[in-house]
C-alpha cells in the first residue's frame, strides 16, 4: 500500500479514468448554480461507477472540488499514517492552521 492508498496489485494508470471538469463563466451571479450542477454532476458519476461496480474512492487532490474529500479516498489506514507523519514533522499544527487552501489532515 502507497501513500495515496493504493495496493501493491492496482493499476490505477491503466485502471482508472481521470475527469476534470472545468466550468467558466462571465458573471459570479452564475457561481451558485454551477457550484450546485458540479455536485449533482459528480454525485450521478459516483452512483452510476458504484452501481457498476467500478467506482473507486481516490480523488486526485489538485483538483478535488472544495467539497469533496480526496484525503479521505486514500483509505482509513493511510489517512491515519499520513496524520502520524503531519504530527511529527509539524507538531504546532503551523501548516494545518496557517496555510491557507488545500485539504488539511488535522
């Protein structure tokens, strides 16, 4: 198992599909309503895998939308090593609490 929760026996380069979704638009009156159709988006995607029985829980963190949880795709067991790693190497939490943005382990 690596870091990013994957086992020694996937091949997630040839495995699994990589979608980005990327919406513009000109006015942030629009920002809500697409904010809401990119969640029911992914939430059909994730359904539609799960029920065929492909749907796996990575979620490349770059460019996990801000409600998703990509850390937590890494699987329970790695989530926890990599916050043993973070207490180690950061012990005030300086990253966690004074870095903005990003997905935080603590």
């Amino acid at each position: 198992m690596n870091s990013l929760g994957f086992a020694s026996n996937e091949t997630p380069e040839k495995d699994m599909v990589f979608l980005q979704i990327v919406f513009t638009f000109d006015g942030a009156d629009a920002a809500e309503g697409l904010g809401k159709g990119l969640k029911d988006l992914i939430e059909v995607v994730e359904e539609l895998t799960q029920d065929e029985g492909v749907y796996h829980p990575y979620k490349y963190l770059n460019f996990a939308a801000w409600f998703q949880d990509p850390l937590g795709g890494y699987g329970k067991e790695q989530k926890k090593k990599l916050r043993e790693v973070a207490r180690k190497y950061d012990p005030s939490g300086m990253f966690q609490q004074q870095v903005s943005g990003g997905f935080k382990l603590l």
